[in-house]
C-alpha cells in the first residue's frame, strides 16, 4: 500500500489522466486523483503505464499530484431513499452539492448517494436461526408513499446459503444501520447486512431465469401500444434528427407507461430540457395513485456542460439502479436521452487514447458497449423469488437525421422495437412524429395473446387491418405524385379519405389535452374498432356509385376525427351516439340520391 500512495499523475489530456511505471492497478478500478480527490476510473494497465478516465474537470490539475486506489470497482449505493431524487452521472446527489458548492458542482464534491440521517420504519421478515440466500428480500419498509422498499441480500453474499446469527426486531434504522448478521462459514468471517448495499454499476446483477417477453408495456400513446408495441422487458429506439420530438416522446412515456417505477437519464442533454423534466414531474399527479409522479420516479440529470466521461458512466449508474428495483419485483422502465450523447463520449475518450477509429471515428468496441447496455433489459426471475422487468428506451440523435450512422444503426441490431420519428411530420405538427412506414415492432406476435385475452379477441386483427391501410394510402401516394387525386377512382379516394382518419384521428396526438395525452388501450381498441367500421360502411356507399365528396360534405369523416377529444377516457359508452349521428348523415346522403 506504501508503494501504492506514491502513484503521481504524469500526464493530463483532457478527462484522459495517465500513471507511468508498473502499477498493481486493476481494469475498471476505482481511483482519487490529485489533491482534490477526482474519481476515476482505470481504463487501461500494462507494465509501462496505467490510463485513467475522470468522472470530473480535470481543469487546473497538474503532474506529480498523487492517485489514490480504491481496489474496488466503480460502484452505485442502492438502498431506500433513491427514489424522488436528483442525481448527477456517478449517483451524486445534486441537491446535497448545491448546499455544499452552489449551483456548480465542485471538483472532488464527495456526497453520499443516500441519507445517512433518515430514519426508516422498518419491518423484519426474518428471525435469528433462519436458513437464507443471497437476493433473499429480509426486511421492508416504506420509501415514498407509492414505493415500498425491499430490503435484500446482496446478490454476491450468501450464494450457497447461510444462516442468520441475530437480526434487529421491527423499528427505525438509518440505512447504514445492521439489521441482521449472517455467520460465516469456511473460516470466513460474518457478514453484517445493513439497509443498502453497493454494486458495479458496469457488472449486471445476477437472476435466476429468463421470463418470455408477452406483457405490452402500455404507454397511453396509440401508435405504441397498436401498430409498434413494447413488451415489459424489452428495448425500444427512438432515432430522430433535431426537433423530432425525441425528449417531448420520452417526456410522455415516462408519465403515462404502466410500469412502476421511471429511471430518467438525462445523458448530454441541454440543460433547460432537463429543467422542463423537473418542473414537470414535480407537478405532475401519478394517474395510478393520486400522488406526486416524482414519488416513483428517479432522475439523473448529466446535462451537455459536464464532464464527458460522466456522461458514459450515467447509462450504466441508471441501468444498475433499475435492475435493484427489478429484483424487488417491480416493472421499471429506464429512459436514456440520448444513447447519441453517450457514444459521442465514447468517441471523444477514446480519440484522447489514440486508439485506431472505426465507422465517423466511433471506437470499433460500439457495438459491444451498445449491445451489453441493451442486453440489460429483461422480463426475469430475480434471486429474491420475485418476477420484474426492466424496459430499455433509448433516444438516438443522428446528425441530419440520418438513420445510416452507426449508432442508429448498431442500436437496431440490439433493440427489437424501433420508433422512427420523421421531421417532415414534427415539422407539420403531428406529435408523436412517428414514421409508420419506417418504424417496426418484434414484439407483436408475442404479445398477440395478452390482447386478445384482456382487451378483444379481434385486436390483432384490427391492428392488421390498420397497417394495410396505411401501407395501401402509401402505395396511392406515389400514384397521387403523378396524376393527381381528382383522376383516382372513388373507392381509392375513400382509401386515402379512411388513412387521412386513422393518421389524424388516430395516430395523431395532443399531448396537452385531457382526453388525449395518455389513452387507456380500451379507448385504443374501440376507435380502431369504429374507424374500420366507418371504411366498411362508406365502401357500401361508394358500391351505390355515390360520390366520396358526398360523405365529405357530410362531414362523416371529421365528426369520427373530432371523437378522440370529445370522449372522454372514462366514458367509452359514447362512441355508440357518436357512430348513430355518423349513421343518420350516411342515411341522409343515401336519400339523396333517392336509393
């Protein structure tokens, strides 16, 4: 250890700090650097030099200031208290720096993750002389009024079994509190379990099994949960240039998604944005309890000025966070915004370590780095017996929407769902800007089933139906571009009248309207249901060699448009008074023409 105190800093560039000579550091070891104690992270050893990445400003740093080793990895505390907080990319939490150095974080500001000072309620499910395992959940308590906490073993104490020695009986204990003392076994010594634990943030935790992917992750959002849904568990894109809506989609996923807890990672993005997530979360009421959102929702905000090697160090802090939860048995959806900025800091790190670059100067490692991060996702057994999920939602930026980049391009190798949102839809107003010809769903054969036993059996029919529809209008579209619509003939012309309805009526939504920001996916159902019903309708109409402008005129189509607004979510009787006036103007026209 003596010789280990004597490590100096040799040489800076940038986040990118190394140590000549033979070190004993190790890969991915924990590490101070210089005189105010930067954390770091060794990235590279060999026998001449040790590379080191800083999770802080290197600015005013010298050589010969000293590096100080840890002999562990980068780690994450986990434990009650996380949820309704505000962390930066190495779990710091932001609100306990601004008291320690104002709004700026400090170099070397070294905060606890948790509340060492709170005390909880704690109940105990275990007893001195009881046979446990690691995951087991042993105690609980109270973390927010949606949340209740589980107190687990580490997955990495205990692994073949272990008895219980003495445990705390029920009470208030701070988190780093022992509540129980397993013996040890084989001449080791006993293990103190308190109310957290650490975990390397780049290392997943352990499960038991695998789950099949076949529960949708319900979002509120129409062209998700219908034509490209999700599973629980799963791993979705969002690519889109600038202004597409990327942030404002993650934005409505997060409130709305019928998953239990949010990890929002705010990865390199702008800082008023992340500031907008804020002030939105915190007034915003959860639809499913009553109660603040932030009561089960986590952010970690590494906005664009801070230190880049933090940033790709906060996808990973976030993905570790949501696998602890996943194992007490909850569904957790993380939204990482953007995945672009975080390969960005990949690049940049890895230009600063001269290695040789692949495709745009991305490292050639990218597609392993983006594939471990997705493979994190999973609807599983976890140790502790109980079954939860982590769903993977990953923005991607590329530069002039350009989906050929090889992030975008890499990250639809590892994701089976992926949202295409198009700037000449944003642009024209249509939120969310999904591209439906260009996005695309995995997930829809698995989770066939789930619809069709809790929604009706006829969904994925409907569905289908929907997307022929769309594909034919596309088909027409190209037509159009040459001869015109006028020269189309009328059951064409109703085609494109049906697709103009299930893109404006159906796909289109206001995310700022009561009945059409988040709607429950029986609502989803029915206007499918209503919409073809229409198309089937108005076909027999046009059969009787009626003029589509005729039913234009008679505004059928607007008043199954005008629907989605005046029916609220609650009260989905109405569709059937809304179809009946649509019927009578039908009639009307058909009287017309005296038929």
């Amino acid at each position: 250890m003596d010789k280990e105190n004597k490590l100096k800093v040799t040489g800076v560039n940038g986040p990118v700090v190394t140590v000549e000579g033979k070190t004993s550091l190790s890969m991915q070891e924990m590490v101070y650097v210089g005189n105010g104690r930067l954390i770091g992270e060794v990235i590279s050893v060999n026998d001449k030099y040790a590379t080191i990445q800083v999770y802080e400003s290197t600015t005013g740093l010298k050589p010969n200031e000293p590096i100080t080793p840890t002999g562990a990895p980068i780690e994450v505390t986990l434990g009650p208290g996380l949820l309704s907080g505000i962390y930066d990319g190495i779990a710091r939490p932001l609100d306990k720096i601004e008291k320690m150095s104002g709004v700026f974080i400090a170099p070397g500001a070294n905060v606890d993750t948790l509340d060492s000072e709170k005390l909880w309620d704690v109940s105990i499910n275990i007893k001195a002389g009881d046979t446990v395992h690691a995951g087991q959940i042993i105690a609980s308590c109270p973390e927010t009024s949606s949340i209740v906490h589980k107190i687990m073993i580490p997955p990495n104490v205990a692994v073949n079994g272990g008895k219980i020695k003495s445990a705390v009986k029920n009470g208030k204990y701070h988190v780093n509190d022992t509540i129980a003392v397993i013996e040890g076994t084989d001449g080791m010594p006993d293990v103190n379990i308190t109310l957290s634990q650490k975990w390397a943030i780049r290392t997943p935790r352990p499960i038991m099994r695998r789950l099949p992917t076949d529960i949708p992750l319900i979002t509120g959002q129409r062209i998700i949960d219908t034509l490209f849904p999700i599973a629980k568990g799963g791993a979705a894109a969002i690519p889109g240039g600038f202004g597409t809506g990327k942030t404002m989609m993650q934005h409505q996923l997060a409130k709305w998604s019928d998953c239990d807890i949010i990890v929002y990672v705010g990865c390199g993005e702008r800082g008023n944005e992340m500031t907008q997530v804020l002030s939105e979360f915190s007034e915003l009421i959860d639809p499913r309890t009553g109660k603040s959102m932030l009561d089960r929702t986590l952010l970690i905000a590494n906005t664009s000025n801070m230190p880049v090697a933090a940033r790709e160090a906060s996808i990973y802090t976030g993905v570790t966070i949501a696998e602890y939860y996943r194992d007490m048995g909850y569904n957790v959806a993380m939204m990482a915004d953007s995945t672009s900025r975080w390969a960005e800091a990949l690049r940049e790190i890895s230009g600063r370590l001269e290695e040789m670059p692949a495709e745009e100067g991305f490292p050639a490692y990218l597609p392993s780095r983006l594939s471990a991060f997705y493979e994190r996702a999973g609807y599983v057994d976890a140790l502790s017996g109980e079954s939860g999920s982590v769903s993977l939602i990953g923005a991607v930026s590329p530069q002039g929407s350009d989906f050929s980049e090889p992030v975008t391009q890499n990250t639809k190798r590892f994701t089976r769902c992926f949202w295409a949102l198009d700037k000449s839809l944003a642009y024209a107003r249509h939120y969310p800007a999904v591209n439906w010809n260009m996005s695309y769903s995995e997930y829809g054969d698995e989770l066939e089933h789930w619809y069709e036993l809790n929604v009706a059996p006829d969904f994925t029919q409907l569905r289908g139906e929907i997307a022929r529809i769309l594909g034919e209008e596309n088909s027409l579209m190209e037509i159009v571009k040459l001869i015109g619509a006028e020269l189309l003939a009328d059951d064409q012309k109703l085609t494109l009248e049906i697709a103009r309805i299930i893109r404006v009526g159906f796909l289109q939504q206001n995310a700022m309207h009561e009945n059409d920001s988040s709607v429950p996916i029986m609502k989803q159902y029915l206007m499918m249901k209503y919409i073809l019903k229409l198309s089937e309708r108005a076909k027999s109409v046009i059969a009787k060699h009626i003029p589509v402008r005729e039913l234009k005129e008679a505004g059928v189509f607007e008043r199954l448009i005008k629907a989605k607004y005046e029916i609220p979510n609650d009260k989905l009787e109405m569709f059937e008074s809304v179809y009946e006036d649509i019927e009578t103007a039908i009639e009307k026209v058909e009287q017309k023409y005296k038929i």
